[in-house]
C-alpha cells in the first residue's frame, strides 16, 4: 500500500532524515513483500518517497488443498511534497501501482495486469476566525481482464470451455473538495464545504477470433459513461450544555449520469435486441439526493459517555448497476463484483436508495481510563429502495451436476437491517516478573432482510468474536488470538449463497523491538483448521476445473501459516 500520512517535518533548523525499511513472508502462500520509505524535512519543507512490492503464490486450506487463483504481485511507489508556514499547510501526493497479475478464485476471470497512477493537492490554512481545507485529486486506472494463469490451462483441457474473454477497462476519476470550519465561539463550530467528483469509464471487450459467440465486432459494455456529484453541505458542532454535545449536519448531493450507445460482438438477436432496446431509451439520469445527520453525546462524568444519532443517507446506482445492458448468460455472468457465480444486468430505472439510521451507544470506563473499558452499539437501519436484484433468466450447466445459477438485474426493495456492535478491555496484571496483562475483545453481529418476502440481503456476516490476550515484557509483545465465528445460516436464496459452518482459530505471536529494530513471529490459523469464509463467494476454479459438472463449493479459507516480518527504522 501507499504510505498516504502527512508530511514529517524537522522541529529546529536542524535538517531532519528518517526512514524505514521491512520486510515479511507467509509461509501457506509463499507471500513475501517488502517496503521502503525516508524522508528529507526542513522546518518548512519535506519530501518524502515510499515504494514497496507485495508477492503471493496461491494458498492452501486446512486439508492441504490449493485454492487456486489466489496469486497476486503489486508494485507501489510514491512521492510526497511539503511546505509549510506559520498557519498555512501546502502537501502534494503523487502515486503509481502496477499489478502485473492477481487470480480472483470467486470470479470468472482475472486480473492479468492493471496500472494506477494518482495525484492529490492539498491545502490547509489557519485564522483566527478558523480554518480553511481544499484538496484537488485525479486518478487514472487501466487493466486488462482474462482467464489467467490458473484457470486458462484449465479452460483449455478437452472439452475447451471459452478460455479467452479479455475485457479491458479505463476509469478516470477527478474532483476537488473545499470546507471551512468557523468558530462561532468557544463552544461552537460550523463547518461549510462544497464537493465535485467526476468518474469516468470506458469498459469494453475485444473480439476473440475463431469463437462465432465473441467476433467480429469489440463488445461495448459501457461507452464513455461518466458519473458527476455536485455536493454542497454544513454542519453544526456545539455544546447544549457542559456535559453534552450536539452535531447536526445536512448535505445535498446532484448526480448527473449518461452514456453513450452500446453493441454487442455481431448482429445476432442475442445482442442487437437488447442494445437496440437500450440505445433507444434516454441514458441521460439526474438524481437530488439529500442527507441529514444528527448526534447527541453525553458524558456525565470521566467514566461514562453515551450517544444517540440518527442519519439518513443516500446513495445513487453506480454506472454498472444502471448501464450494465446485456442480458445473455455468458455476458451477464462477466459482470457483476459478488464473487456468486451468477449474472448481472443493469436497470435504467433504479432509483437512489435511502438509509434511516438509528443508533445508540454506551461507554463506561475507570476514572482513570487504563483498568479497563465497554462500548456497546446496537443500531436499526431502514433502506427504502434498496438496490437487490430479480431473477430475469437462468443458466443451467450440464449433466451430471445440473448446477443451476441465476440472471439478475438490479432493482429496489424495501429492507432492514438491525446489528450491534461491542468492543471492550481489561487490564489483568501488572508486575515486575510478568509484565503487563491485558484482555482485548470484539463482537459484531448483523443481519439484513427484504422487508416483502423476508429472505435474507446478501453477505450479511454472522455472528463473529475476536478475543486477545496481550502481555508486555521487556521489549516483547506476546499475543494469543482467537477468531469465533458462528454458522451462516441465513443467505440469500437468489443469489445461491452458500451456508457455511461456525468455526473457531486461534492465531499465536510475539513481538521484540530494540531500538529501532521490530521482529514480529507468528502463526496463524495454529491447529491448521479447515472452513469456509462466510463472505469468500463460491469456488470457481474448482467448478471450471470439474467441466462445470459438480455444484459450486463455498471458498475455503486459509490453513495454518507460520510467518515473519522485521522493521527497521533509521
């Protein structure tokens, strides 16, 4: 990842240089990366550069199989740039990633090489009367999709099954942000702030001769489509009263939409009929979206604080859902980010969905804020018109499986969604020979559901637990972890969401610092337990490997790995 923390800056007028280089590897998929970064920094001026380089082969699951397009490789490299004043901050960031090839095992197809390049401008300014944020950005991405190193040879065994699909895509994203905040008095801030973001896409696929399905003509799925949000907003920070605090905030957001005509790979009825019917409808959508906000907070005293907020937000379709056109199998089952093995169709008539919010939470603590401490949050959402899918279509894989997956094209519904979340910790023990004990634990638990038919909303996480045992001694950090996670039994039937079984990991490590010197040594997944993750999707690969003839199998997780890291900073 790119290393986006603000400029470091020298204290005096002595010239200030640091930097860090680490290194790590896992043993399950042979991942190994390593990182670099230093900085050069005046008083008033710093640059700074990071670059890093990430590699994986494909893991293995607690029964020693491989999970085949799981590979990945990622090169990063950044520039930062610094100036400052008194009152007046100016950071210019600048980035590249390239991706020379990523497996996806719950897709059709993968990655086969994908370059990022990025620039933010900053600008901060403080006055007596506040203070004043804009930031500039633009970001340019161009990749190629296709069946990639696991799945084209098996595509290619007898009986071939389409082994070539490239599909290649740029996005163009730019925009600026401007906000002030405005001391009204001592206790109170307003914060002003207009916004314009601008994405731009081009997505189309190139002919593959000697497939009658795939040829002459290059398949535009979206043509020159952009998406434009014009937002301005405000909010209000104050104090009601000396142990209480309220934000209220309010936003309007316009987004503008369109794109141009489409065409399939020739002039079969399978594609001209549906993009005859989509280049005659207007693309061209507005959508006025507004969100409200509201939180009040309450601290009594050192060891308690609790809050109650509501918020509505809302959130346009992005340019797939709406313009996504093709309604046959093989192009609708290239779309779609689910990792479900079904296919996607976009609907021009969707309409922006809106989330009530209510929540409310509680903190209590020691006085002294150290022994220990409990949040709880349990939280309602209501979602009108929730965009779900309908079944328009369905594909069924030959004898002996007979696997049947579903088209779907978006649509809106009506839904809840009701959860809580709490987090909490302890000091256990504080001595000369044993060090510093603490117990650190999180629990979350959601659930969603189509108010109309009550079937589950998909990818909803079950019931989950991570519990930690932390002591500090004498430069060691030495952790036992344990990751719970209950049964999903509740899925989403159109989309054939897999049910997967509750299991229970335990993860060990320690820590040694020296100096500047970080030696981390672990193992994850300790007694090498086999699962299946409750929101990996479905196993692709091993269904393309069958000849599409068994039933599509949960994605398993990651079996044990024993793994090491160093830092050092200079």
């Amino acid at each position: 990842m790119l290393n986006r923390q603000p400029p470091l800056y020298a204290v005096d007028d002595q010239l200030r240089t640091e930097g860090v280089v680490s290194s790590y590897y896992r043993s399950k998929n042979h991942a190994a990366g390593a990182s670099f970064g230093a900085t050069v920094a005046s008083r008033n001026l710093s640059l700074g550069v990071t670059a890093s380089i990430d590699h994986a082969d494909d893991y293995r699951d607690g029964n020693g199989n491989k999970i085949t397009s799981t590979y990945y490789e990622a090169r990063n490299f950044g520039l930062t740039l610094g100036a400052r004043s008194e009152n007046h901050r100016l950071t210019l960031k600048a980035g590249h990633q390239y991706i020379p090839g990523q497996g996806f095992v719950n897709q059709w197809m993968d990655m086969l090489v994908n370059n990022s390049s990025f620039v933010n401008l900053g600008y901060h300014g403080s006055f007596d009367w506040g203070a004043i944020d804009a930031t500039g950005y633009w970001q340019n991405t161009w990749h190629k999709m296709d069946s990639g190193d696991d799945k084209l040879p098996i595509a290619l065994a007898p009986p071939v099954s389409m082994p070539y699909m490239p599909m290649i895509t740029r996005g163009v994203s730019v925009g600026y942000t401007l906000k002030t905040g405005i001391n009204l008095s001592d206790d109170d801030i307003l914060r002003v702030g207009n916004e314009f973001h601008r994405f731009s896409l081009n997505d189309y696929w190139p002919p593959v001769e000697g497939y009658p399905s795939m040829w002459p003509e290059t398949f535009l799925n979206i043509n020159h489509g952009h998406r434009d949000r014009y937002a301005i907003f405000a909010e209000w920070e104050g104090k009601v009263s000396t142990d209480m605090t309220a934000i209220l905030g309010v936003r309007n957001e316009q987004v503008r939409m369109d794109t141009g005509d489409v065409q399939g790979y020739s002039g079969a009825a399978m594609y001209s009929t549906p993009a005859a019917a989509f280049n005659a409808a207007d693309h061209a959508k507005s959508d006025s979206n507004w969100d409200f906000s509201a939180l009040l907070k309450f601290e009594p005293d050192a060891a308690s604080t609790y809050e109650l907020g509501y918020s509505r937000k809302t959130r346009s379709p992005n340019l797939y859902e709406r313009y996504a056109w093709c309604t046959t199998w093989m192009t609708s089952g290239m779309l779609g980010w689910f990792g479900d093995g079904n296919g996607y169709v976009g609907n021009l008539n969707l309409r922006p969905e809106i989330a009530h919010t209510i929540s409310v939470s509680g903190t209590w603590r020691d006085a002294e804020r150290n022994a220990w401490q409990l949040k709880i949050t349990p939280y309602f959402t209501y979602v009108h018109d929730y965009i779900d899918v309908k079944k328009i279509g369905e594909k069924t894989f030959p004898a002996p499986g007979n696997e049947v997956r579903n088209i779907l094209q978006f649509t809106n519904i009506n839904a809840e969604l009701y959860g809580i979340n709490v987090s909490g910790s302890v000091a256990l023990w504080n001595s000369e020979g044993f060090g510093n004990g603490r117990l650190n634990g999180t629990l979350g638990y959601v659930h969603g559901i189509d108010i109309a038919n009550g079937d589950s909303l998909y990818h909803m996480m079950p019931f989950n637990a991570r519990l930690s045992l932390e002591q500090k001694l004498s430069g060691f950090t030495n952790t036992f972890e344990m990751e719970l996670v209950s049964t999903k039994s509740k899925t989403d039937p159109l989309r054939f969401e897999p049910r997967t079984s509750g299991y229970v990991l335990v993860n060990i490590g320690t820590a040694y610092e020296y100096k500047n010197l970080r030696v981390d040594v672990g193992v994850t997944n300790l007694f090498d337990r086999f699962y299946y993750l409750p929101l990996g999707g479905i196993n692709y690969d091993d269904f393309l490997a069958s000849k599409k003839s068994t039933a599509f199998e949960p994605l398993a997780g990651m079996g044990r790995s024993f793994n090491v890291a160093f830092t050092q900073k200079f």
